[in-house]
C-alpha cells in the first residue's frame, strides 16, 4: 500500500482526543469551527464502524448461506444419483 499506514481504532481515538485538546487551546474564534469538525469527524468514523460492522454481518449472513446451499445441492446430487440407479436397476429387470 506504499506509505499508507492503517490506524487502529485506539490510535485514533487517541489522536482525535489529542486534536480536540489542542484545539481547546486556541483562541475562541478560531477554536469553535475547528470543534464542529473534529466532533463532524468522530460521528463521521462512528457511522463508518456502524457501516463496517453491517457490512460483516451482511457478509457473515451470505456465507453461511452458501454453505447451506451447497450442502442442500450436495443431498440433491446424491438423491439424483439414488433415483438414476434405481431407474436403471428397474430398467435392467424389465
């Protein structure tokens, strides 16, 4: 991923507490739109772990699905195969 580094979730809780602390030390003009985007930006990374969170399950709901799937295709083929063999057992003796 070249210089990109991932941040973990503490490390960045940690880093926006620090900002935020930092910001609390401006001057009130200047501190007050810098609040609004640090706060803008923890409910921004709070809808996008919600996001994440329903993206795995979503995802966890799909392969267990195919699991199933396949399980029931496999129990089909092998009925499949009981039947042939019996039609072919029945076709033989007539």
């Amino acid at each position: 991923m070249g210089g990109l580094k991932l941040m973990n979730e503490e490390t960045f809780q940690r880093k926006l507490s620090e900002l935020i602390a930092e910001i609390a030390t401006l001057p009130e003009g200047e501190r007050d739109k810098l609040e609004v985007l640090a706060e803008q930006t923890r409910e921004r990374h709070r809808q996008l772990k919600e996001t994440v969170s329903s993206l795995q399950e979503s995802i966890d709901f799909v392969r267990l699905s195919i699991k199933y799937m396949l399980f029931d295709l496999e129990a089909t083929r092998r009925e499949n195969q009981e039947l042939r063999k019996m039609l072919d057992d029945n076709n033989s003796q007539s």
